[in-house]
C-alpha cells in the first residue's frame, strides 16, 4: 500500500518534470501553465477540484511573469504541480501550507535547477563554437536530448526531495498551527488568492499598458 | 522549398529553445532548426555546412513562435549565399547577419507583446469562465478539469500553430522585405481586442463570481471585492507574488488576532 502511494507520488512528480520541459526548453504548447497542469494532475491524483484550485491560484500568481531575455521566473509547472503533490496523496499536507509551500519551491527551482543548467548550456555553446571553427561536426540533436533528460532528471529529483522533506515537515506544522490565528491567516490567504489574483491579472489586461 | 523540408523545420522549431543559455539566447537552437536546410544546400561541402552552421549558432534571441518566420527568412538568404559566386559571399552573409538580428528585435517585441501580453492573459480568463460556467451547470468535477484545461490549450495553440507552420514558407518568401511585410499585419490592433475582450471577460468572472458569494455572505463579497482591488493595486506597486502572499498570510492572521471570524 505505502509502496504504491510512493509509487503515485513519483508518477506525479515525474509527470510534472515532464510538463516542465514544455515551459521554456520544448514544445511551449502551455500544457506546463498551472491552469492546465492543475485540473489534469490533480484528476490523475484522483481530486480534480482541488487541482484545478492550486492551478488557479498559482496561474494568476504567475501569469504576467513572462520568460524573456535573461530573466528566470519562479516555475509555475513547479510551483503548481509541488503545490499538488503535498496536498494530495500519502502524508497529504493542508492546502493552506501546500500553496506557499508549492510557491516557494518553484522558486527554489530557478535557483537550483534553471540557472545552474542555462549557465553549463553557455558554456557549451561556447564549445560548439569552438568545434565549429576547428572544423569538426557539433551534434545539436543530442545535445538537445542530453539536455532535455538533464532538466527532466534535476527536476523530478528536486520534487522527489521536497516531497520526502516536506510532506512530514508541512504535516507537523500544520497540526501546531492550524488551531492558531497564524493557521486562520494561512487558510485566509489560499481562499483569498483567487481574487488578488483576478486583480492581478485585470491590471496586467489593462490597454494603456 | 519542399513541403517534407518546411515540416522538417516546423517541428525543430519547436525546440528553439531546448539549447538556451544567458550568453547564446535561441542561438545553438536556431542552428539545428537550420540544420537539414544547410545540409541540402551545401550537402557536397561539408566544411561550407559547418561554416554555414557556425554563423547560425551564434547569438539569437525572439519570441519563439515567430521564430519560424526567422527561420524561412535566413532560410532564403542561405540560398541566395549558396548561390553566390564565392567574391560575394561575405557581403551577403554580413547581410544575413545583419538581417537576422533585425528581424530578431522586431519580431521578439511583436509576439512578446501579442502572445505573453495579451494572449495568455486572454486564455486565463478564458479558462476560467470555461470552469465557471462548467461549475454553474452542475458538471462534474473531471468535465471542469478538462473542458477549462482542454478550452486553454486549445485557444491559445489555435494561432500558434497556425503562426509557426505558416511563419517558415511566409519568412522564406519574403527575405529582405521582412520588415515591410510584417508592418501590413494590424499587430497593435489584435493586441488591444484581446486586451478587450479578456478584460470584458475577467469583469464578468468577477460580477458572477461576487454576485454568488453576496448572496450568501454580504461580509465576504465585500472582503473578496476588497481584495480584487488590493490584488490591482499590489501590482501596479510592483509587489511579488510571494511577498503578496505572505502579506495577505499576515493580514489574515492579524484579523483572527483582533477576532475577525471568515
């Protein structure tokens, strides 16, 4: 029994490192965006409503943070499919420590994961230019399958890490806090995130932007 | 060009990006995108193919689904540089270069302003409204998670794709009248109606989701329509969205502190 709920949790967790591959490095079909990620991983978890909640949420948190230039936004697929992962399942966690919680580790993923990788992806761009002028052939199609398997690998290790960190750690806090004002603050944040968010994203719509 | 090569080049520039980096951008993406063109023109030269291929890996950075449009245009040049009696090649490939990185700037501020500014923001509020009115009927819970999911994909893919396949035979027809041609399509104009309709949109999520909560609980539609307009003016400062949270988190708190009961 405990076997196959792990074995839930890290099907969860290897479909959303899968899904975050589609945010910047291939496809961009948007299947990584927390609205979309949300209601479907949460219907393969076996709670749709709730998946389609925490990608509300984490989708208008993020919707205006966009991946241009050199920035690196915190990871929505992250953020929304973490989020998830410690709120259903095995050692569920309170919905109201799994939205931060999910939040924070997609930011904790551009930091660890995101840049570490774009950095080494510099450094070979800076050797195939060099094999190129020294006249040898630079196999593009395998890198870019080493790197994809290399950001898939990093983060299903990085979800797989929270979960085992996590879900006992947001479990325990969340029985010391819940009975608390500090609990009643946290369950007023996640059920008011929808309308900030809605605020957040009328403001990013406006026309004299 | 052949229709198997334009696929050939739609279904790399999916990964335009798969090679990115802070120093390269799109730059090593952008030269496996070209790669079979390359291979086909300069096929019986290898070393003119890694050289063709060296000036492709080089900085690059768009919007990635305008970059078919990129990649048709350089396509063109390539052909005209492959065509070239070898005195005028370093001419034209400064053209190309030239041309390339223009073409980069004008389309990246394009679809950075269309897709990431109105489009996404347009298909959120769609997706939405889709779950709203799933909810509102009485669907269950896998119909909303599908039909608001599937609705998303759906509409935000649907000139995506059709840019994208599209992008690569009109940039290779249209090679340095680039800019002239870009400049016909009303891009401003489409930026705004999205705007438009997704604020139209978002209005009426808000007046129906307000006017359910209103009826139950007076107190709480105020709190909600409190926190929209918190939620406007927190981005407008330029607040996070994690800083945004932990401050809703502490006012929240402070509110079951004072005895505020939800």
């Amino acid at each position: 029994m405990i076997g196959e709920s792990a074995g839930m949790l890290a099907a969860g967790a290897a479909v959303v490192a899968a899904a975050e591959l589609d945010s910047t490095l291939a496809l961009q079909l948007m299947v990584s965006r927390p609205i979309v990620l949300g209601p479907l991983l949460g219907l393969g978890m076996g709670n749709a409503l709730m998946g389609a909640f925490v990608g509300l949420i984490v989708e208008l948190y993020s919707h205006d943070k966009i991946p241009i230039g050199g920035l690196i936004p915190a990871n929505a697929a992250v953020s929304a499919g973490a989020g998830l992962l410690l709120a259903l399942g095995p050692g569920a966690v309170g919905l109201p420590v799994a939205v931060p919680a999910g939040l924070f580790l997609g930011w904790l993923h551009e930091r660890l994961v995101d840049s570490p990788l774009r950095r080494r992806r510099g450094r070979l761009a800076h050797s195939t230019a060099e094999a190129l002028a020294r006249g040898v052939d630079a196999p593009l199609g395998r890198m870019i399958a080493q790197e994809l398997a290399l950001q898939f690998v990093a983060t299903w290790a990085l979800l797989i890490a929270a979960l085992v960190v996590l879900k006992p750690l947001g479990m325990r806090t969340w029985a010391v806090l819940s009975p608390t004002a500090l609990g009643t603050g946290l369950w007023f944040a996640a059920l008011a995130a929808p309308w900030f968010g809605m605020g957040m994203l009328a403001h990013s719509l406006r026309l004299n932007r | 060009m052949t229709a198997r090569m334009r696929w050939r080049l739609f279904v790399r520039s999916f990964f335009i990006q798969a090679l990115w980096s802070f120093e390269n951008m799109q730059g090593l993406g952008f030269g496996f995108c070209m790669g079979p063109w390359l291979r086909e023109r300069c096929g019986a030269s290898p070393p003119e193919t890694r050289r063709a291929l060296a000036r492709h890996c080089e900085y690059f950075n768009t919007q990635p689904y305008m970059a078919g449009l990129a990649i048709g245009m350089a396509c063109a040049l390539e052909e005209r540089v492959s065509a070239s009696a070898a005195e005028d090649r370093p001419a034209l490939e400064r053209k190309l270069r030239s041309l390339k990185s223009c073409a980069a700037g004008a389309l990246a501020a394009i679809g950075d302003s269309f897709f990431w500014g109105a489009w996404r923001p347009f298909c959120t509020v769609l997706a939405l409204a889709i779950g709203m009115t799933t909810v509102t009927c009485g669907a269950p819970p896998w119909t909303v998670a599908v039909a608001a999911a599937g609705g998303y994909v759906l509409v935000f893919n649907t000139p995506v794709l059709i840019l994208r396949w599209r992008g690569v035979g009109l940039g290779y027809r249209w090679q340095d009248r680039f800019a002239a041609e870009l400049g016909r399509f009303p891009w401003q104009k489409s930026v705004k109606a999205a705007r438009l309709a997704g604020t139209g949109l978002a209005a009426g999520c808000a007046l129906v989701g307000l006017f359910t909560i209103m009826t139950g609980a007076p107190g709480r539609g105020a709190a909600a329509a409190a926190a929209l307009a918190a939620g406007w003016a927190a981005r407008a400062y330029g607040l996070t969205s994690r800083r945004l949270y932990a401050a809703v988190w502490l006012i929240g708190t402070a509110a079951a502190v004072v005895g505020f009961r939800w």
